[in-house]
C-alpha cells in the first residue's frame, strides 16, 4: 500500500515502524518530505500523520448501454 503525509507543517517525529522488518528511518525521511511511499503496513499511532492513497478505479461504458 502507498502512505503520504497529510500535513506538511506536521511531520513524522516518532519512530514508526512501517515494515514488517523493523524501523527505517529512510521510510520516514522519504514520507516527510512529501513523496508516496510503498509500505506493508500502518500502525494505529500513526494515522494521524499520514494517509492511504488508494488507485483510482475508471468505470467506462460501452457505446450502446
């Protein structure tokens, strides 16, 4: 899933851990400075920092319906 921040003015500052591997602090540098992030998963705590994007689905209709 791909996280980004939802504020800017509020940055990550606590040691989240967004893989199942451990902390990273690149993942965090990388969230913090506005870019999307591919992670495995979100803590709780930190929801109120980042957000979900979720892919955009087009529905299109056929010619004749």
């Amino acid at each position: 899933m791909k996280v980004k921040l939802k504020d800017n003015k509020k940055p990550i500052t606590d040691m989240f851990c967004f893989t199942n591997k451990g902390y990273c602090s690149t993942t965090i540098e990388k969230i913090n400075s506005g870019n999307l992030v591919d992670v495995e998963r979100i803590p709780k705590s930190a929801l109120e920092y980042v957000e979900e994007v979720k892919k955009e689905i087009k529905i299109t209709k056929k010619k004749g319906e």
